[in-house]
C-alpha cells in the first residue's frame, strides 16, 4: 500500500503544510501546481524535496480558486476544464524535466476530485486531459463501491487508474466523503487514523459515519501534511502499513 499526500500548497509568503518534516514517510506527494495554491518556487522548492527522498512526483491540479484553496466547485465548459488541467499538469511536468524528472501520476483536487467522482462529463473531461498530456500517467480516483464503472469508463480513454482511500476523513452512507463543513468529518486523533487504515488494508472497506461498512479496495492511503498532527500521523501511518 502506497501513502501519497497533497503537498507544495504554500503560496508567496503564505506557508501551508509541513512538507519537509511529512515527506520522508510517503511515496507519492501530490504537487499543486498554481491554480488552486502554489507558485513557481514553491513547486520547484517542492519537486527537489520529493527527488531527495526517492518520492514518486504527481500532479494535483485543481479549479482556478486560489481564494477558495480549490475547495468551491466552479462551473467550466468541458473545453474549458481541458485546458485549465491540462495548463497545471504541463506546468509542474516542466520543473519536474529541469530536474531530470517527470510526473508519474495525476490526482485531481478538492471540489474537481470531488465533482468527477459524480459526474460523468466531468470524470470524461480529465481522462481526456491525462490521456492527451500524460497517457502513461495514472489517474488517482476515488475508491468507491462503483470502481467497476470508473475502470470501464478509463479503458475507454487508454489510461490507468490508482483507487485512493483516505486516512483522516469520514464517510457518507454512499462511501464519498462527508463535507468538511460537518462536525466529525476529519479524523482529529492518530487511533482513529490507524483504525480506519488498519480496515482499508486488512478487510477492504471503511465504517461510515453511521456505522455503516462501505467495501472499497485501494492502491493508496491519502494523508494530509496541514493538520496538526500531519508529522506524527505520517511516521504512524508508515509504521503501520509496514507492519500489515
């Protein structure tokens, strides 16, 4: 099981996240790459941290709300949404070439991740941006209990796919993610952090916040670097995907 988190999401003078104290326990850092935070530095900044400690590099483009942190859903022609990912992917891939490298992957963020997990055109739009920029780059998607459709609907583009569970965040009924607007939405302790990884590895499937069992399989564990515990949920967290 891999652990990836969202990571170079400061801004100018603005710092978000502990990326260099969170980046030696994961595998894959997801870089933003301007629209929703970031700026060319910090992506740069960023892409050397991750090159130093053998960290596959992927992409995290996001709606262009730098305001909302990529949080709000905008509503963008399909032609329109194209562009704008495929503008972010380009961006961060250049930095990554100066350096000798390139992107491995491509995780959508916020209310984008969210909006293709429901929506069909939407879903299409970003394969087809990945497909046309980076065809030998997996798209990092939901695992949810239709991952079936989500496999059929990629093969229809040509690309891969890596389904991705979450560490810190609470479950709906439906097995999305519970608004963070909603009290208990993120896990706040690192036991329940290592419970909800501990039943995703061993049983396949999380426990929503009804009580309900929701079955999901995942290639990754999503941890985020700007909670206070972010260090020390990351060392566990490693600790215990190790261990299984």
């Amino acid at each position: 099981m891999k652990l990836n988190c969202d990571m170079g999401e400061s801004f100018g003078a603005w710092t978000k996240g502990m990326d260099a104290d969170v980046m030696p326990f994961i595998d894959m850092a997801n870089i933003a790459c301007g629209f929703h935070a970031s700026d060319p530095l910090t992506m740069d900044h960023t892409v050397k941290m991750a090159i130093a400690e053998s960290v596959t590099i992927g992409a995290h483009p996001g709606y262009p709300d730098l305001l909302g942190f990529g949080r709000r859903e905008l509503d963008c022609r399909p032609d329109e949404l194209k562009a704008i990912l495929v503008y972010q992917m380009a961006a961060l891939d250049g930095i990554c070439r100066t350096h000798g490298t390139a992107i491995q992957y491509v995780k959508p963020h916020g209310a984008l991740y969210n909006k293709m997990m429901v929506d069909h055109t939407t879903l299409s739009v970003v394969m087809a941006a990945v497909r046309d920029y980076a065809p030998h780059c997996p798209l990092v998607v939901m695992a949810t209990p239709e991952a079936d459709e989500v496999l059929d609907r990629a093969r229809e583009y040509g690309i891969d796919v890596w389904f991705e569970a979450f560490s810190d965040r609470a479950y709906t009924d439906e097995g999305r993610l519970v608004k963070r607007s909603v009290r208990g939405a993120v896990h706040e302790s690192t036991d329940a952090i290592e419970r909800q990884v501990t039943q995703i590895m061993t049983e396949g499937c999380v426990t929503s916040i009804t009580g309900k069992r929701i079955p999901i399989k995942a290639d990754t564990i999503c941890i985020h670097g700007d909670s206070h515990h972010a260090v020390d949920a990351a060392r566990h967290m490693r600790q215990v995907v190790q261990s299984q």
